[in-house]
C-alpha cells in the first residue's frame, strides 16, 4: 500500500475524489471541510490530507485541521490500521465509520469513546405538522442570541469550542460557509445551520432549541423549512449527522424523510 500526503485540497481530491465521491453521503463530512478550507483557506493552520492507494486504486482517505481530530474515510480495516501506524503526529482522537475509527484508534493505544453518531441523507422534505411562526435567516441583531445558542448547543452536544463563540456566529451571520436559519415566533425560538457543500449536496446542522422551547415543532420545522430551502436552490441531497444515543431527534429527522445512511464514532485518545 502506498500512502500520498497532501497540503493542498484541490491535489488531494484530484486523487481521492471520485473514491470519496462514490459515497457522498459517508464523506459528507470531509467534503464539506475542504470546500471551507478552498474557499476560506485563512480559516484553518496547516491542514493535511492522505490518500491511500493500492496497485494505483485509491482505497482510502484521510484528512485533519490541527487541532482537531483526523477524519477518516469508509476504507478496510487493515488500510485503518495502516494509516494509524503511518500517522506518527500526537492526534487527540479520530472520527470515522464506526469499525474504521474503532481500528484505528485500537492501533494508536487507548482511547476511550466519546461519541456515536449517524449520518442521514435526504432528497425530498416531508413537511412536518405547522408550528407557530415562520423562517428567517440570521441577522447581525441575532449575533448575542447566537453566541449565547452556541455556546449552550457545544456544552450539551459535547463538541470542544476551538473557535471564539462570537466570532463563528459573525462568520455564520455573514453566510461565511454556513447559511444559519431562525425559526421566528414573535422572537427567535430555533437555530440551523447549512453548510459543508459536497459535489452535489450540503449538510445541515447544528440544530438547537433552547430547553424550555422544545416539543413545539420549532425544530422539525427549522429543518425541514432549511432542507426544502436547499434543495430548492440545487442540492440534490441534503445531509445531517445525529447522536444515536438520542431517539427524539433521530425520530424527527426521519419524519421529515431523512434515511440513514451509516454510523460514525469518535473515539478520544487518554
């Protein structure tokens, strides 16, 4: 096997595109990162990508954003476990398939699982049963509420805050890779996020209803109004990734007419 590193996005999707293409939904996530990393590229220090071939065919993909966790593509286990050994940098975790991650992170020493997800896909909306009010998208008055969102939605979905709360909610307000929308009830009362492009879709999330708000319908309608919302505009799928722990989302994802496509961990190494 023969591992290719790369700095620059558009010569690793020059070799691993059309292998991560072939299952869009599943590398949902690394595309929507290297459209971020082309079109922002100030955004990120020092990125990497790694192509894994064999006899000339890509069989896996593997990409990182220090200082976050590497990502890995659907691969072998055996080409996990290749490229935990060939990875020599200090990592904090990984993210992948689940049986991918899991090898890979057996490989690296220990580790301990820190999330479970699953990845959804969607080509046509089923509307959801009316809430009160309507859509919008966000706008520079929003900017304290959704930094206070923001910093309540990584607190309860246990994502580590790398970036300044305010300053990602400016980028987002200025549709900077992220078209945020607000389900409007005399106030905002709901927040989703599109953005992540992959060649022929978008991936929407986050999604957050502060507590006392939940159970009205605010949410399954903010999504569903933001998926039909893209794929009006061209997308022909539309993607998002839930917490399998949380049967309440998962069950209103697949209302609307989100399928699941497959399951991602994360493991973080102790």
């Amino acid at each position: 096997m023969q591992l290719e590193r790369f700095t620059s996005v558009d010569d690793f999707l020059a070799v691993a595109g059309a292998y991560l293409e072939a299952r869009e939904a599943e590398h949902n996530l690394i595309f929507g990162l290297c459209a971020l990393i082309r079109r922002y590229p100030e955004l990120y220090k020092d990125p990497w990508f790694l192509a894994a071939s064999n006899g000339g065919e890509v069989v896996g993909a593997a990409m990182r954003t220090p200082p976050h966790n590497v990502i890995l593509s659907e691969m072998a286990e055996p080409v996990a476990v290749a490229l935990a050994e060939a990875i020599t940098e200090d990592l904090p975790g990984v993210m992948g398939p689940a049986a991918i991650a899991k090898a890979f992170a057996e490989r690296r020493g220990t580790a301990e699982l820190a999330m479970n997800e699953r990845i959804f896909k969607i080509e046509r909306v089923i509307p959801p049963t009316p809430a009160p009010g309507s859509w919008r998208l966000a706008e520079p008055r929003d900017i304290d509420l959704l930094t206070e969102w923001i910093v309540a939605f990584s607190a309860e979905a246990h994502v580590g805050a790398h970036d300044d709360p305010r300053a990602l909610a400016e980028r987002w307000i200025k549709r900077m890779g992220k078209t945020l929308y607000l389900w409007k009830d005399c106030e905002p009362v709901a927040m989703a996020g599109a953005g992540g492009e992959t060649p022929h879709g978008i991936r929407i999330g986050p999604v957050y209803t502060p507590p006392a708000l939940r159970g009205r319908g605010y949410a399954s309608n903010l999504v569903g109004a933001a998926t039909a919302d893209q794929l009006a505009h061209g997308r022909r799928f539309c993607f998002l990734f839930t917490d399998r722990a949380n049967p309440t989302s998962n069950k209103i994802y697949q209302a609307l007419g989100y399928e699941a496509v497959g399951d991602v961990d994360m493991y973080r190494f102790t």
